[in-house]
C-alpha cells in the first residue's frame, strides 16, 4: 500500500481503510431522501441510455415535463392576472373606497410578485464578443458541433463552477468559475463548454427560459412572502402572519412541485450535455472533466483561505491557487476519492448525477478523436482575454463576493 504524506493509506485490493471517515460520520447528507430519489433515478437513466445509445434525442415531453411547463406559464399568469384584476377595480370601482382600497393592494401584489429573474452582478467582468473574439469564436465552434447556436453574453466568477441560463428571448449568457477553469487542461476546458452549450441542445427545462425563470421567481416570492421577515410590531406581525401566511405556503409548495417535476428532466439533461462534451472535445477530456468534480472542495477551501471578510483582490489571481491546491493530488488519492463517491453517490448537487456515473459514461461514449481542438496557442490567447477583463473590473477596487 502506497504511504504519502498527507493521505489517507488504504488497500486497492480490498478497499481497507478506503472511507475511514464514513465510519465515524455515516453517509451523511448522501442519505437524505431527495438526493437518495435523484440517485436511484440516475441509475436507471444510465442504464437506459447506455443500452439503447440514444443519447442525440432531444429530452422527452413527458406528462411531468408539461406539467412543469403549465405550471411555469402559470407563475407569470398569477402577475398577470393580478395586474388586470387591480386595473378593473380601480377603473370601474373608482367611487367605492373598498374597490380602490382592494385594487392598490392587488396592483402592489403585483408589482412585488412580478416575474423576476436575479440580477447580474455589475462587479463581476463580463465579455462580448468585441472585447473576447477569441474565447467567442470557440463557443461559436463548439455550439456548432453540439447543434445549438452560441451565447451573447460571458460572465467571470472566482468560485468553481460553470453554468448557462435564458435572461430574455434571445440571450444566452455563460458564467465561467475562474477556479474550476483554471484546473481544466484546454481540452477539457473545450469538453466544458461542449456540456454548457449541450443544455441547449438537449432541452434542459431549469436552464430554460420558462421553467428556469420560473423557479427564481418563485424562490423571489418565497422570499419577500416570509412571514419571518414581518417582525418588530403587532401591526407588523399581524401582516406577516395574518396576510402573507399562506400565499407564503402557495408559492413554497408551487415552487417545490415544479423542482420535483423537473428534476427527471433534469438528470437526462446532464447525461446527453455529457454526451456533447465526449463528442465534442473526446471521451478523455470528458472524463477528466467530471473527476474535477471529485475535488470541489479542496479547491474551495483553498479559495476560501485567501477571502478576507468577503474581500476579493482579482489582480492577485487566487482561483489559480486553489487550482493548484486541487490538483497536487497523487494517483493513489484519485483512485481513492473515486471509490468514495461511489460510496457516497457523490453529487455536484441532487439536480445532477451522481459523478462515478458521468465517469461511467465518459468512458462507454469511447470518442478518442475530438472534433473541437483548442491548441495551446488559443489557449493562452483566450487566458489574454480573460486575463484583461479581470484586470478591468480590479481597477474600481476589490470586489466583494460570497463566500461558497
């Protein structure tokens, strides 16, 4: 058995001392219901997949796929509808006290729970096209392999993640985690993309513009509707526990329905965008994507140390240590972690599956060839373009940021 500093000894063999930690703490949050569910879903969509090899359908209209559509329409209908009923009271009740007092209150219901997506952050550095061609032109190949068309607009963060989203008809935005893209090879950072622009592809309906911006509004509303929030007087109280109790639990329990429905939909999303991402950039650079996964949270540790009280300094490129952090791992440990996930169903979060099963599939796809390359030359050329943006946005000071 292997003996290196700093790391767990365990038996290849017979998997001796392989999780010494679940023996003390369990399973953990693994064996909470939800995450358990979106497993054992998991599971049977991979097999279905990898013995069909229908991996290039569009995600199915299922009955929970249409529900989950109704039900986000229904969202914005509610703001509509609030909006017109405030309207009718106010125009044909204008003499009667009780009409006009009813409609200031639906329209400023209306107003409160209008259809919402969150804002972005205006510190973070973002890109078009004028300012990052070259990062652009490569979304643009890559879109072009997967079937879909490119974004419009890049989004760079410190954390270690990487995800797409519809703002409005017609804009896609990007949002790259410097940290993660700082551990990905270029080629992997290519099967990256490739499983980003695969979202489209495939139909994702939480990365959509109906169901996706249906879910932030609904957590919007959750939100302001608390009753926890209405405190400090009996008026206050009164209003919060009185009034806003149960549309409170409406949009609580609609906001839950509509997750749960999606959520299926969801994890064959994740399989076909990491079908994309083999296809696109190889079966390699897809796998050592996923195993990145592995190693979440060394690398956020690692960031974390070098946030003081949420202060971010850009021009001193922390994500590139806790790249390195995540990586200086030798092959007894990843060979380790692996089995452990498998243990552990170890998830990005419960809307993905679990990674020993994205590695599965990396490997049964066996692209050897890729049809997207990015060389080391366009690699550091796009490092450039990033590389300004961020010394853009550090010219009005540091930023503030989250911790993850």
């Amino acid at each position: 058995m292997p003996v290196q500093a700093g790391h767990v000894v365990w038996c290849r063999a017979c998997d001796w001392n392989v999780a010494p930690e679940l023996f003390v703490f369990g399973l953990g949050g693994s064996a909470e219901r939800r995450a358990e569910v979106a497993g054992q879903r998991a599971e049977e969509i991979f097999s279905e997949l990898t013995r069909t090899g229908d991996f290039g359908r569009r995600s199915r209209w299922t009955a929970a796929r249409i529900a989950a559509y109704g039900l986000s329409c229904g969202v914005v209908g509610a703001s509509v509808a609030l909006a017109g009923g405030a309207v009718a009271l106010l125009v044909t009740g204008w003499w009667n006290p009780l009409s006009v007092t009813l409609g200031l209150v639906l329209l400023f219901f209306s107003a409160v729970l209008r259809p919402w997506v969150a804002p972005l952050n205006p510190q973070l550095p973002r890109l078009v096209r004028r300012t990052a061609p070259r990062l652009f032109a490569l979304l643009d190949e890559v879109a072009r392999e997967v079937g879909t068309r490119g974004v419009d607009l890049v989004i760079l963060e410190p954390g270690f993640n990487a995800y797409v989203t519809s703002r409005r008809p017609g804009q896609r935005v990007l949002c790259i985690g410097l940290t993660l893209w700082e551990t990905l090879t270029p080629q992997q950072r290519v099967a990256l993309l490739g499983h980003e622009l695969g979202h489209f592809t495939g139909g994702d309906t939480r990365h959509g513009l109906v169901v996706g911006n249906a879910l932030g509004t609904l957590a919007w509303w959750r939100h302001w509707l608390d009753p926890g929030r209405w405190h400090g007087g009996r008026l206050r109280h009164w209003f919060g526990h009185g009034v806003l109790r149960w549309p409170w639990y409406a949009a609580d329990g609609l906001l839950r329905v509509i997750d749960r429905l999606s959520l299926r939909d969801s994890t064959r999303a994740e399989f076909l965008a990491d079908h994309l991402a083999a296809r696109v950039a190889s079966s390699d650079a897809a796998h050592g994507l996923a195993e990145r996964l592995l190693h979440v949270d060394r690398a956020v540790e690692a960031l974390n140390e070098l946030l003081v009280d949420g202060v971010l300094d850009w021009r001193r490129g922390p994500w590139s240590d806790a790249a390195r952090a995540a990586l200086d791992l030798p092959d007894h440990e990843r060979e380790r972690l692996l089995r452990v996930s498998q243990l552990q169903w170890h998830y990005e979060d419960d809307t993905h599956p679990p990674t020993h099963l994205r590695l599965a599939l990396a490997e049964h796809c066996a692209y050897t060839e890729a049809r997207v390359e990015c060389g080391q030359q366009q690699a550091k050329a796009i490092d450039r373009e990033l590389a300004q943006a961020v010394k853009s946005a550090a010219a009005h000071g540091p930023l503030r940021t989250r911790r993850v």
